[in-house]
C-alpha cells in the first residue's frame, strides 16, 4: 500500500479570489469553506483521483519563488488557445530565466504564484 496526495494546501491572501481563479482554470467546484479557508476539487468531491485545493488565509505575501508549483495541461484545446483563455482569467506571464526554447508557458496566478501551462493535451 502507498500513500496518495488527497489535499495541496496553498496559503491565499484572498482565498476566496484565488480559489475562484483556480476553479475556473480546472474547472473545479467549491467544496468546503471554514473559517475563511476554501477548499475546491473536482465535481465528483473528495477522495476521487484527483486532489483537492485548499486556500487557507494568510497575512504574509509570497516574496520568492514558489519551491512547488503546478503543472496544468490543456483538455479540450491546444496550448495556444488555453494560454489566452488562461490570460483572460487573470494569469500573468513570468519571467523566471526562460531561454524562449521551452515548450511550456510560466504564468503566474492572481497572487503571483508560478505555474506552467505544458505543451501536451490531456484527455
């Protein structure tokens, strides 16, 4: 038997926005929320194969790049198309020492946290 990642905390200045962004970015469902923390995961709920996000309020602004971050794959359109649906919720290009010979994008989401846009499309 193994383990199996259920929950990814993410300390949020304004959970409730972040966790908007993030649904709609993985077309998520808020799930949970207590005392100011959101927690938003897949449609079926807690517990399926996928791990659910919990924004959990903070005072303190991200200040360095993250040490842990995600990767997002588009489903339903290529990367092109994703990357300016992505931009339309409210990502942000980084710039994080790219050479511009990547095949994936690193945008940063509402709070400024690293994630990538990868060339691949899921199914």
């Amino acid at each position: 038997m193994a383990c199996r990642i259920s929950e990814l905390i993410v300390p949020a200045l304004e959970p409730r926005r972040l966790a908007a962004f993030w649904c709609e970015v993985l077309d998520f469902v808020e799930l949970d929320t207590d005392d100011g923390a959101v927690e938003i995961g897949p449609r079926e709920g807690f517990g399926g194969l996928q791990p659910t996000l919990v924004f959990v309020p903070t005072d303190e602004p991200k200040t360095d790049q993250l040490r842990l971050h995600f990767d997002v794959n588009a489903t339903d359109r290529d990367q092109d198309a994703e990357l300016e649906r992505l931009l339309k919720l409210g990502a942000r290009p980084a710039d994080i020492g790219q050479t511009g010979g990547e095949q994936w994008h690193v945008l940063l989401d509402p709070e400024g946290n690293e994630f990538c846009l990868l060339r691949a499309r899921l199914s």
